[in-house]
C-alpha cells in the first residue's frame, strides 16, 4: 500500500479536498459512500483510506473475488458479496461487526454505478441490527470533495429513516452526473 503522504498528495494533485472529520474515536463504522457513478470512485476511495491512515474494508460483488485477480481485492482490504443471498449478508457482517473489537467497512448503497430512484437496504439492516453508526460519506466529483458527515445511530424507524438518509446525498453529484442519485 501507498503512504498516508503520497495518497493525501495524489488526491491533492488530482484536486480533492476531505471536508469533515474522519470518526478515527469510533471503533466500529459503516461507511455509506455514494454517489457512485464510475469506477473511478474505486481508485479514488483506495486513496482516501491511506490518506486518513485507518483499515477501512469494502464489499464488492462476489464476481470480483474470483482468479486470476481475485486475490487483489481480498488484499486491497475486500469482503465479496453474493448479492442473490441478501440476508445472509446481512447476518454476515453483523456476525463480523460481532466478533471484532475494531471494523470499519464501506459499501455503496445503490448496489450499482447506474441510476436508482432508491438505495438498496443492506447497510440499514446490519447498521441496526449491529448497532454500528454509519457515516455518510459522499465522492462529490463536480466539487471534487470527499465529505464525511456526523456519524448516524440508527433507530431502526424502517422507510421514513432510510428516506431521510437518501435525502443527505441528493445534492451532490458523481462522476457520472446522468446516475447521480437524485
């Protein structure tokens, strides 16, 4: 892995700025990234992870964690999703938030980089049923800002909590305005 350093420099030349504060005191977080339109969101969040210097992982879809290059993303920090079997996700990473001391993941909540009215409830359901906060965290590309929002303890409200949730991110634009969410 690149140093905090470079990784702050890199993003720097490319000309992002981190706007917040990174929860570093929380031990276990979600990270819930979005808009995610490209991906380039990739190299850029691989970035962002050296640049604030925490072992934040992410899911992928499972499709991604088979040879020849699968080992890359178990290494890049990567927990593989069999998206066919969503609870059993779900249960997965409450049993991991569970077993651990400290675990921070990141996952995009439209479950896609094309356009979706609504995002997809994984991160809802393992934030409340774990108790973890998430972190709303947005890759604004038009402003090239990477803002980390006030951590969120979810109530487990259901549809009016995970409306308010989308609300925050429908501002902000990705790499592809087309499919920012909106």
């Amino acid at each position: 892995m690149i140093g905090t350093a470079i990784s702050k420099f890199i993003l720097k030349v490319w000309g992002w700025k981190i706007i917040g504060n990174y929860p570093y005191e929380i031990p276990k977080k979600i990270f819930v990234v979005a808009p995610h339109t490209s991906n380039w969101d990739f190299p850029v969040g691989l970035l962002l992870r050296s640049a604030v210097n925490d072992h934040i992982k992410f899911v992928g879809k499972k499709s991604l964690f088979k040879p020849p290059l699968g080992w890359i993303m178990y290494y890049l920090g990567g927990i593989p999703v069999d998206r066919t079997e969503r609870n059993s996700f779900v249960q997965s990473v409450v049993e991991l938030f569970n077993t651990r001391e400290r675990l921070a993941i990141s996952l995009a909540p439209e479950g896609t980089r094309k356009k979706v009215g609504k995002f997809k409830t994984g991160y809802y359901f393992i934030s409340v049923q774990s108790g973890v906060p998430i972190i709303p965290t947005v890759f604004n590309w038009k402003d090239k800002e990477i803002v980390f929002m006030d951590p969120i303890h979810l109530r487990g409200d259901g549809e009016s909590e995970m409306e308010e949730i989308e609300n925050l991110f429908k501002i902000y634009v990705g790499r592809n305005p087309e499919n920012s969410f909106k």
